[in-house]
C-alpha cells in the first residue's frame, strides 16, 4: 500500500502551527524576562551594586597618559577613539547608568540615543593590561548626549565601584611607588571632575550614603603588593589617601608574599606563603581598617594571610578552581576557609578564569557563583568583573551595563531569592567592609601602636639598588695595599691600612670581593673617632683568591619537590652570603660615549665573576642583574624608573613569577 503525498495545504498548516508555538514560546520567555527584570531594578534600587575590581584608570593612563581633559566619561566611549577600537574597554558613565538600573536621565525630546553592536578581542590576559586591539568589531551609529555640560540631562549611576590604583609587575624595586600614587591622584581626579556623578567613598556607611543621594561611590583598591615598597609607611599613606584595599601580590612575587604563578605545574615557591614582613603588612592592615585582598596570591599565601588577619578577607576578581582550574581562581578548602573567616569571592567574568577557554558564556558565570554559594554560602560571593583590565568577556557580559541580566538569570532558579541578589549584589561587601572597620576600632581601643619594623635586608638581597642606603660603614684592612672603590664608595690608604665603605643598613657579609677577584673577611667593630657620625669600623682580613667559601646547604624539600615552609632561598634563616664588587671610577671619563665603554667594560667584569657568587649563594645565582644598576645606568636620570621597553641585558631568569 503507498503512503500518499501530504498535501501543500497540510504541509502549510504544519509550518504555521509550529511557527505560532514558537512566537508563544518566546513570548513566554520575554515576559518571565520582564519579570525578572523588574525584581532586579527593586533590588538594585535598595542596594547599591558593588563590583570589587574595575581597571579603568590603567586605561586612561594607557590611552591618555592620565590626561582628562581629553577623557569624555560621559560620552558612550564606543564612538570615541582610542576606546571604540580597543577590547579592553567597557566602562562610562552611560553604561554605568544602564548597569545599575535605578538611574533616571530627563532628555529633551529630539535627544534620543540607540546603542548596539558586538565586539570580539584578541586572546590575551587580566595580568598584562597591554595594548591591544580588536581584529574584527562591529559596531551601530549612536546619537549621545555629553553628561557633563548639558544640564537638561541629569543621570545618576548609581552603584559602588573599587578603582584599581595598578602598577606594573616590572616598576617592583622601581618606581611601583610613584606609578600608584600617580593612579589614586588620577581616580580621585576623575570624581572631582563628575561631582554630580560619583563621591569618593572610605567607608562602609559612605556606600550606602552614596547609594541613597544617586552617586556611584568610587573606592580605591592597591593591586598588588610590590606597589607599597616593601614600607609599611608607604601602606599608611595609601591609606590616608583613601586606598580601602591591598592585593597583596600581583602576577609577580613580593620579597613577602608568592603570587600564584608559583602554583603551577613546574613552577617553584619562592617563600612558601607569606613572609614574617607579610604578617605584618596584613596585620598593620587590620589595624588600619584596610580589607586583604588574596586574588592574584598562590594558595600558601592565602592559608598564611586567612591565618594571620583577624578580619575578613575578599577576592576582589577571582572564580572557583573546581570548575576552572586556573591558578588565579580559589580552591574549594580556602572556600571552606573563607566562610569561616566570613570573608567574600567575587567572582571574575575573564574567560580564561571562568571556562578556561577565550570563550565563556553568561550561565558559566553563574555556574561559578553557584558553586562558590555550595561550598562558602550565599553570604560569601560577590561581583568582581575586572572590566577594563581584560580582552575578553563572556556572551551576554560585554559591559558594565549587562549586570541586571547576570541577576535576572540567577532568578530563574528557585533557590534565588531577592534577599539572596541583594546580598550578591552589595550588602556581602558592606558586612565585610563593616567587620574590617570593627577590628580596626577594638585594636585601636586596645592601644595597638604602627608596626614600625623594616623588611629585612636579606628579603631585598640584591634588589635594593634604588635605594637610600642610609650612612656608610668602613671595613679597615690589615693590608696596606691600596684597593679601588665604587661611585658609591670611597677608599684610601691610611696608616691603619685600606678603607672600604659600604651600606651600614645591610647586614654584614662574611666577606667582601673586589672587582680583582680578592676578597676580604669581615671581622669585629673597632672604635674609630675619626670616623663620621653614624659610620662604624670593621676589620678586614684579606683571603687568598683561591680560598673556598662554603656555601650554603640546598633547602630542604617536601616529597612533591617544593620548598619546605620557612626555608627560602633568601630567607634569613640561610647564612647571609654576600659580594661588594668594588670597581675603581676614579679615571672614569666626563664625555658619555667613554663611560658607556667603561659601563661595558665593568659589566663584562661583574659577570666573570658569576661562577664565584652563583657557589655562593642561590638567590644570586638566580637573581638576575638589576638593569637600573649603576654600572650600567649610572649617567642616566631614568636608572631607578620602569621602562617600557626594558634595555636587553645578560641576566639570569628570575625565580618565579615575571
């Protein structure tokens, strides 16, 4: 029996049937959309939207080298070059405006705006923040209106934001100092200049103030630990400026703290966690009201910082490791940890964090939020997008205006309620904030003084040539030959033999090497009332070039071949193995192309001695040599600044991090 041919009319009425169940599908879903929308613009209207990380004043001092005049904030920046080109852009004021939903913006009736468009970036990471620029982007006209001189349109974003206050891992042992005092000048700058807009914010109940008078509160967030210097002074006065956060690392390590490149496969720790100077750079924080932020850190050195602080901690930008197991993301037993400390994640939206991949959706965002939420709690996730500081956003969470749809897809679960979105979306910040500024104040009624101690100088070993030294101590020789000296020290023949000064702030070494290869053994102080204040005296006994210096034992290690907790490599447990290569500059030429000869012709000398110091010490061997060194630099006034393109110099690769 044949199957008969279905009509044209049936296959008609089938089309039509399946394309009306299909339009009421969708209309369904746009109205529970709708729905869900409306309940996050309640929410949002009664608390403020906190994102823990936004890196928008590194772009401004890429783009404009921290120029604003010719920075239109409140401009839709993706019709404005250099930001409509790049991928690392995202943030305005406009869109600051859509993201918070309860802004309202009175338009003159012929001011009517359309914004659209996608936009794809290279592959790249949150750590760098470098130039670069989207291969393919497509973009619609937009009609905008300047927010700033046009009265008749008043918008009020309202919101919480942390500004990153972000300098490079290579200006560490530079100029890390100045570049981050440079950005909390540019953020707080930029407040000033939209006062209708945004209010600089230092505390938990600034938030809420600001959120109730319409205004994006603007916090300052320090990322990365190298910005302070190793000087707790230097975190004071972050403070006093209005800093509410320290990273204690950034993706290189700090003479106290392993960021979490040491995390991963073939990589080694260079401490093992936090320092005994890390210590005090967490709890000088707790006594000052400053919150420890531990994305960007190796897990030890979150276990080290959660052990010492007796306040909450955050993850300003980081996601769960069990579904991404990047290094920058948190493992399940420091989540356990967190809920216990009654800290807070925040969790990052990089691909690379959330799907470990250049690509990454919306729902895989809320995967991690949902899975932060099984191990921690609802009361310990937040938002920490990191927008500006990436290239990449997941489908569904371009920029700062997508958060009211992050908050509606967690709605469409039953285990969301309202009371859960406005804890992720502010109020878990504000009770650690809260919390922060409680132990602050009990520290503060228990008569707690500033922690007034230095780094140690092995800590700096070989990193302190930008550096104060502070006065000069002589080392007087038995010898009565006349040995040669360095720019930075002096020496002469007296009766009593040779001279030789070096920094009284570093602990004395065993010995001194001489550019000839000699090398003289340290001994007692002598009592010298020739000497000028503040200078001390030593004996120095010389050593025959061929004698042996012992080094030091390797550090012991576990049985995954890490480096057992407390044995550095620099720690100051180790003997305190040092070299002085003194050079003689006393003939040194006054026309530059001559002393760059001689810079060469020392620095040839410095690395022939190389196998000698390798024998050592390890860290040396390691360690490479500073390029702002004043061997080479000296007769240039840029010697202790970053560079862009650093100058290429023999080194060796330094052990861990960048």
């Amino acid at each position: 029996m044949r199957r008969r041919k279905p009509t044209e009319g049936f296959i008609l009425c089938g089309v039509c049937f399946w394309t009306i169940i299909v339009h009421l599908i969708s209309t369904c879903l746009t109205i529970q959309l709708e729905e869900r929308m409306e309940i996050v613009r309640k929410v949002l209207k009664e608390v403020p939207l906190i994102d823990g990380h936004n890196d928008l004043p590194w772009n401004i001092r890429k783009f404009l080298k921290n120029q604003l005049r010719e920075f239109r904030f409140g401009e839709d920046l993706r019709d404005i070059t250099p930001w409509s080109t790049s991928a690392w852009s995202h943030t305005d004021l406009r869109r600051l405006k859509e993201g918070m939903v309860a802004a309202q913006c009175y338009r003159p009736a012929s001011a009517a705006s359309s914004t659209g468009g996608t936009a794809t970036g290279n592959a790249g990471g949150e750590g760098d923040k470098g130039h670069r620029h989207r291969r393919s982007m497509t973009t619609t006209t937009t009609t905008t209106t300047n927010l700033r001189p046009q009265r008749d349109c008043v918008v009020y974003p309202r919101g919480t934001r942390f500004w990153s206050a972000y300098a490079p891992c290579s200006s560490q042992h530079l100029d890390a100092v100045q570049l981050t005092l440079e950005q909390i000048d540019l953020i707080r700058r930029l407040v000033n200049l939209y006062p209708q807009h945004m209010a600089l914010v230092t505390t938990a109940d600034g938030i809420e103030e600001s959120h109730r008078s319409g205004k994006l509160a603007s916090l300052i967030g320090i990322e990365g630990g190298h910005s302070i210097g190793t000087s707790l002074g230097v975190l004071r006065t972050f403070y006093q400026l209005g800093a509410r956060y320290l990273t204690l690392t950034h993706t290189c390590n700090t003479p106290w703290a392993d960021c979490c490149k040491v995390d991963e496969p073939g990589r080694v720790p260079h401490i093992g966690g936090l320092s005994h100077f890390g210590t005090l750079v967490v709890t000088e924080m707790n006594r000052l009201g400053m919150i420890v932020d531990l994305s960007h850190v190796s897990v030890p050195t979150m276990l080290d910082a959660l052990a010492t602080s007796k306040a909450p901690v955050i993850f300003s930008h980081s996601s769960a490791h069990a579904i991404c197991n990047s290094s920058r993301n948190v493992p399940d037993h420091v989540l356990k940890r967190i809920a216990v400390n009654g800290g807070l994640v925040m969790v990052a939206f990089y691909p690379h964090f959330v799907s470990c991949g250049e690509k990454a959706t919306l729902k895989d965002v809320v995967a991690h939020i949902n899975h932060i939420r099984d191990v921690a709690g609802v009361d310990h996730v937040g938002i920490g997008a990191g927008y500006d500081g990436v290239n990449l956003v997941p489908q569904g969470l371009e920029d700062v205006s997508r958060y009211p749809y992050l908050f509606a897809e967690l709605l469409e679960s039953e285990r969301w309620t309202e009371a859960d979105i406005a804890k992720l979306a502010g109020r878990n910040l504000i009770r650690v904030f809260r919390q922060v500024e409680q132990i602050r104040d009990q520290l503060e009624a228990q008569g707690m003084l500033p922690i007034d101690q230095s780094i140690p100088p092995e800590d700096i070993l070989g990193r302190s040539y930008c550096r104060y030294s502070g006065p000069r101590t002589k080392c007087s020789s038995s010898s009565h030959r006349h040995v040669g000296s360095s720019s930075s020290s002096t020496s002469k023949t007296a009766a009593g033999g040779t001279h030789i000064e070096f920094d009284a702030e570093e602990a004395p070494a065993p010995w001194v090497m001489l550019a000839t290869g000699e090398r003289f053994k340290l001994g007692s102080v002598l009592q010298d009332t020739t000497a000028a204040p503040g200078t001390s005296t030593l004996i120095c006994t010389p050593i025959e070039a061929t004698a042996a210096v012992t080094p030091p034992p390797p550090p012991p290690r576990t049985s995954q071949g890490h480096l057992a907790k407390g044995n550095v490599l620099h720690n100051r447990r180790e003997p305190a193995f040092r070299s002085a290569i003194i050079k003689n500059r006393s003939d040194a030429p006054a026309d530059r192309s001559s002393r760059q000869q001689m810079d060469e012709k020392y620095m040839k000398l410095r690395m022939n001695v190389v196998p000698f110091i390798k024998d050592a010490h390890p860290v040396l061997a390691m360690g490479r040599w500073p390029h702002c060194s004043s061997a080479l630099y000296e007769a240039s006034r840029l010697s202790c600044r970053r560079l862009v393109q650093p100058p290429i110099v023999k080194a060796w690769p330094r052990h861990g991090g960048k």
